[in-house]
C-alpha cells in the first residue's frame, strides 16, 4: 500500500520545520498545504522540499481547513497513491503515531482509520479547552445517534483515508465544520470505519476559529446546520437501528 502524508499549514513557522523532520523519520512522502500562510511558512518549506521529499501546494490567500483536507485526497488520487494520512502541524498530533495507522492499514479491513483522543479510559480531558470538548462530545453523541456509529471523537484530524473510497464522496464544506459533511457521506456510501487512539495534546487554547466561530455557540449552531443540511441531502446515511454493540466503529 502506497500512502502519503497530509499536513495542512497555516501560521506554523514556529513548529513546520520540527515537525516535518519528524514525520521524514518514517520515510513517507510528505504533502504540505499551505493555506496562505504569512508567516515565514513559505519559506521553510521551500527550504526542507528537496531533502524531505516534500509536495507543496500553496494558496495564495486563506481557504480553510476543509479545502486542504480535500486537496489531500485530490494530490493522492492525482498520485497513484492508496492511502492518505491527515495530520496538523501544530505539534498537537504525534508522528510517533504514524506505524500504528500504517499497521491498522495493512490489515487492509477498513476505509477510514480515524484518530480519537477519547478512547482510553484514563484520558485526561482536563487539557482541552471546556467548550471544544463540550462541543465535540455533543456533536458525537448526536452523530452516532443519528448515524448509528459509535465514534468517540468526530473531530479528530489525525486520521487515514483509503483514497479510492475518498474518491466517492463530494466534499464542498472549507471550513472546520467539514468533519459534519465527511461522516454523513462516509456513512451513506456505507464506508468502513474504525477509531485508534491517539494523545490529547491542546498547546495552544486560546486558537481561534475566525469568522464568529470563536463564540461556542455560534460554532455549535454552525456544525449543526451543516450536519443538517448533509443528511437532508443524504438521507441514506440515517441509522436505521441503534449504533452496534460490537465496540467495533464501522459499517462492516
């Protein structure tokens, strides 16, 4: 299996380099999008292209979280390859992680690999910002209500994508609220999903959204009227039985 790995960019001058250099240690070819950074962004990773195996796309003025995301998969299919890992650059997702995706891959049972911060017991929540968790746990509560999944974390970026089953979805949403879109259509074409934990890292609580989303609950108001919108459109994608019992976080 060919995979590539994904890291949208945007303002990280201060962490792109230390973490790129640890996700080359895997020997993967590595896909940057920066999403018009204007910051020194754009020139360190001219700086490490050559010797890191490194892609570039570039934008010349901010697009959002979700069009990266999106471009990932695009690069990927463009590229031959099978399998695209999406991480940040912010030093709050661990390359160190990256065989644990490559394993679950290999047993080549599963379309989406999703990274969750929540999945052990012992997990620490006290790190993350109140309102994100609180937003994150009600928005996955109603997912699996409404999806019939038992996911433990729908926000998590850290994830990875079988490119041929990302080629079946229609992503349009830019922004953070894409994850609502992506598991409404991933759950209507029936993909097969699983989590793997991975650590709960917030180095920066205080980050901000942009665009009014800062205010909770004008962020949750906007999550939730993309998640309503998609399923209006997919309506497929509803459960028609509660979420498995299995412990297993998939339609398989």
């Amino acid at each position: 299996m060919s995979v590539l790995i994904a890291v949208p960019v945007y303002n990280e001058s201060a962490t792109v380099e230390r973490v790129l250099r640890r996700i080359a240690e895997f020997n993967l070819p590595i896909l940057a999008i920066d999403d018009g950074s204007t910051d020194d962004t754009a020139q360190i990773l001219d700086s490490l292209r050559s010797e890191l195996n490194l892609d570039i796309i570039r934008h010349e003025a901010n697009q959002g979280y979700g069009r990266a995301i999106r471009e990932s998969f695009q690069r990927a299919h463009r590229d031959n390859y099978d399998w695209v890992i999406t991480m940040d650059c912010d030093e709050q997702h661990e390359p160190e992680r990256i065989p644990d995706f490559l394993r679950a891959i290999e047993q080549d049972t599963h379309d989406i690999i999703s990274g969750s911060r929540y999945m052990n017991d012992d997990t620490d929540t006290s790190v993350a910002p109140t309102d994100r968790r609180a937003i994150n746990r009600t928005l996955t509560q109603e997912i699996n209500q409404r999806l019939g999944l038992t996911l433990t974390d729908t926000f998590c970026g850290f994830k990875a994508h079988r490119v041929s089953a990302m080629d079946q979805l229609t992503l349009t949403d830019n922004g953070y609220a894409f994850p609502m879109q992506f598991w409404v259509q991933a759950n209507a074409k029936a993909l097969r999903i699983t989590e793997l934990p991975v650590e709960l890292i917030y180095n920066d609580p205080n980050r901000t959204f942009g665009g009014g989303l800062d205010d909770a609950q004008v962020r949750l108001a906007h999550y939730r009227d993309v998640l309503n919108t998609e399923l209006a459109k997919h309506p497929e994608a509803l459960a028609t039985a509660g979420p498995s019992s299995s412990g297993c976080c998939c339609n398989c």
